[in-house]
C-alpha cells in the first residue's frame, strides 16, 4: 500500500493471536511509513481475536469502536452459540470444527461493528470511519448502511470518509442508499470494479467494496490493486479536501 502512497486505509478480517495467524496483524501492518493503528475486535475466534483495523501515516487523535445491529439477529441463543464455537475453533480438534459446522448449519450472523477515528491534514481534520458490514442477510445489511448514515450525518467533522467490506453482493443498487448526500468511489460515473476476486455463486455482484465520502472532499482516481493474498482487491481512492 505505501508503494501506492496510501496515506490511510481500512482493513478487514484482521486476526489478533489466532491459530490460524498467531501474531498481533494490525500491529504488522503499522510498520513503516505507518506510524498509528486502532484495532477493533468483533469475536472472538480461535483463542484469540478477529476484528477490523484502521492503519495511518497520519496521528490517530481520537478513536472508538460502535457495534452494529448483527448478531442477535436471529436471536441471542444462536449469537451466543456462534461465540462458543468460534473461540473454540482449532483446525487440528476435529470436535471442535464439527462444533463449529453445527452451529454454522443453523444460519448464524457474525457480530459487526464499524470505527472511527479522526486525523488530521494539511490543518483539516478528517473522520475516518471503517467497516465490514453482514453477508449473510441483505435486510440486515441494509439497517446496517442506515446506521452508518446516521452516524455519518451526526458527526460534526467536516469531512468525512467511510471505507470496506461492505458485503454488498446483491446488486449496486444497494449503495444507492448513500449517494442523496454523499459520494461513492466504487460506482463512481457508473464505473464499477469487483474487489471480490473469488468464486461464490450466492453472489449477483462482486463491486462489494467502497470509498465513500462526504460531498466537500472530490473523488479524483480510483483503482483497484489485483493480488492474489486475499480474496478482496484493495481499492485505492485519491481524494482531495475541498
């Protein structure tokens, strides 16, 4: 990413001490240029921690963490359920994955949650909220991208920027929802790019990331970096401040 002068980005999945990555990956990402991280858990996942994770060249002034309508959507039962079974996980305990299908055989949603932090440039501060919103319900995910846009609309910075995983795999349309008052990178002039480099058959679209920003900050260029690392192509949005 500093190869392609990102100044700040938001990332997702982010796992701390898990089986699978037994290392804190926030705080490798936050390595040179990057001088500030904040991670956020969402569960807890094979004796440690999954969550997301904002990663700057800029200072982090102030930061928090909201959770978002997700878990207890089909009920506290199956949320709690879903909790047990993916701290328990261990690829290497077969009881512990058939525990873990179990469960997931039921239609479990994952707990999600969005950050905020806010940076300064040039004199001008920034909110800069991330996210990784629900696949598994499209209703849902709709509630959720309200509650973002409440939150948006309440903040009192000036400028503000929403970036992820927004899980939006069943038409562009969903981010429709956004465009009455802010701006969105992923979709920009009816240009779409599929940041989901996988294979799911349950999905429409695959342009299920974005840069979304408030109407005083211009869009200049966005692209897409093809890797083979991860499932998702990172975005890369250049924005100026109006």
């Amino acid at each position: 990413m500093a190869d392609n002068n990102v100044e700040i980005l938001g990332i997702q999945e982010v796992d701390n001490n898990t089986i699978r990555n037994n290392y804190n990956m926030a705080e490798t990402f936050a390595s040179d240029p990057y001088t500030d991280y904040f991670y956020t858990n969402a569960i807890g996942f094979q004796g440690g921690e999954y969550g997301i994770a904002t990663i700057s060249k800029f200072e982090i002034k102030e930061s928090e963490s909201t959770e978002l309508f997700s878990a207890e959507f089909k009920g506290k039962e199956l949320a709690d359920e879903l909790k047990e079974a993916y701290m328990n996980n261990n690829p290497d305990d077969q009881a512990t994955v058939d525990a873990l299908d179990a469960v997931s055989e039921k239609g479990p949603i994952e707990p999600r949650c969005f950050q905020r932090v806010l940076i300064e440039k040039e004199g001008k501060e920034i909110a800069f909220y991330n996210t990784h919103l629900s696949w598994e319900d499209q209703s849902l995910r709709k509630q959720q991208m309200e509650a973002l846009i409440k939150a948006l609309d309440e903040d009192s910075c000036a400028y503000k920027i929403i970036v992820g995983d927004f899980n939006a795999d069943q038409a562009t349309e969903e981010f429709d929802i956004f465009t009455e008052n802010y701006s969105i990178s992923n979709g920009k002039d009816g240009e779409w790019l599929d940041t989901f480099n996988g294979e799911d058959d349950s999905m429409q679209v695959f342009s299920v990331d974005n840069v979304i920003v408030s109407q005083n900050i211009t869009i200049n260029h966005v692209s897409m970096i093809e890797n083979t690392l991860s499932d998702h192509n990172p975005m890369v949005v250049e924005l100026s401040l109006n």
